[in-house]
C-alpha cells in the first residue's frame, strides 16, 4: 500500500483528489493525511505518515516544504499547484520538492507520479520540465560568457557585498570592480545589477 498525504486550503479540491485516488484499482492507494496547513498535523498518528505527500503551495507557501520533512521525514513532497514560472519550481526543488505538477494534470498521470516517486523517482509536468532546463541553459550560456573573475563578482554580487567588500574579497580596487562590471554588462548586452541578477537567478 502506498500512503498518500494531500496537503491543500481548498477542502473541495482535497475531496475531489481523495475521491479520484480511492477509485482507482490498479495500485493500491490510500489517502491517510487530507489537511489544509501544518498547523492541522498535531493529531496526526505516526502510521499515517504519507509515503508520498501532494501539496499545493499557493497559501501554504514553499516554506511550508522543510516542515512536511520535519514531521514526516520519510515522505516525498510532490507539489501539484497552478503556479508555474520555472523561479517557484526551482525554490521548491531547492526546498526538497521531489516532484512538480501542474492542477491541470489528468488523473492517472497524478497517479503514475505517485506511484514512480514512491518508487525513488522524480516527475514533472512537461511544460514545468522544459521550463527549468531552459532556465539551466540559459544560466551555463550566460556564464560562459563571462570571465573567472567577472564570475567572482557576479557571485558576490548575488550575496549582496558592495563594490568595495567585493574589491576587498578579491584584492582589487573599487575601480577595477567598477570596470569588471561594465564588462560584464556589455557582453550581457543589459545596463543594471537588477538586470544582472535575474540573469542568475
């Protein structure tokens, strides 16, 4: 038996899943978590710690991730939400999502997602999977671009150092950061650090 946990606010869409689950009959699955928060998981029993819990984090948040793992750190989070810019999957992903599936999503693929994670896999909807391996190329493409040391000084710009902390970290002075910058602006073809940023997102 494959213990399925579907964390969601909207109680209809959690009957709605339940329902679907129960009446299929070629795996045996049973829903033995249906909450809406976290906040709803003091009375939950050990024995019904989910194999693989489906979760919508359109209220809850991705924070809410590192908590299901707190209480349950046997299951495997699969998120199954309407939010699909390749940003949220990747923070969920970087979270310990194990898996990411759009609600328009039919029936018995939600329920082969299930079955594979349990079994060690990872699933994604296929516009959600080319999203982020087009954000992955994107990122190598623009790194390719850039220098060793332009590299250093995107980096410490992505963990918020100033130009002088920046020149200090990597024993060059603020003019020459200024200059590296410039550069990296220019074969970037962009014109600021916000720009700049998204790019290595």
């Amino acid at each position: 038996m494959i213990k399925v946990g579907i964390i969601d606010v909207n109680q209809q869409s959690r009957n709605m899943m339940r329902v679907m689950l129960h009446h299929q009959h070629q795996h045996n699955l049973k829903v033995t978590l249906d909450i809406g928060s976290m906040g709803e998981c003091k009375k939950v029993q050990p024995s019904q710690e989910p194999n693989v819990t489906l979760l919508d984090i359109e209220v809850n948040g991705i924070d809410i991730i590192p908590d299901i793992y707190r209480k349950f750190p046997n299951t495997n989070v699969v998120v199954y939400s309407h939010i699909q810019d390749h940003n949220t999957v990747l923070a969920c992903v970087k979270a310990g999502a194990m898996g990411y599936l759009t609600k328009d999503t039919c029936v018995d693929d939600v329920i082969s997602t299930i079955v594979t994670t349990y079994r060690g896999g990872s699933v994604f909807s296929p516009s959600i999977s080319r999203n982020v391996i087009q954000q992955v190329q994107y990122t190598i493409d623009y790194q390719s671009k850039l220098s060793h040391r332009e590299r250093q000084i995107v980096e410490g710009l992505q963990h918020g150092l100033s130009y002088k902390l920046i020149g200090y970290k990597y024993g060059i002075s603020l003019d020459t950061v200024r200059q590296y910058i410039k550069r990296t602006y220019k074969k970037l073809n962009i014109n600021s650090k916000g720009e700049l940023l998204a790019q290595f997102k």
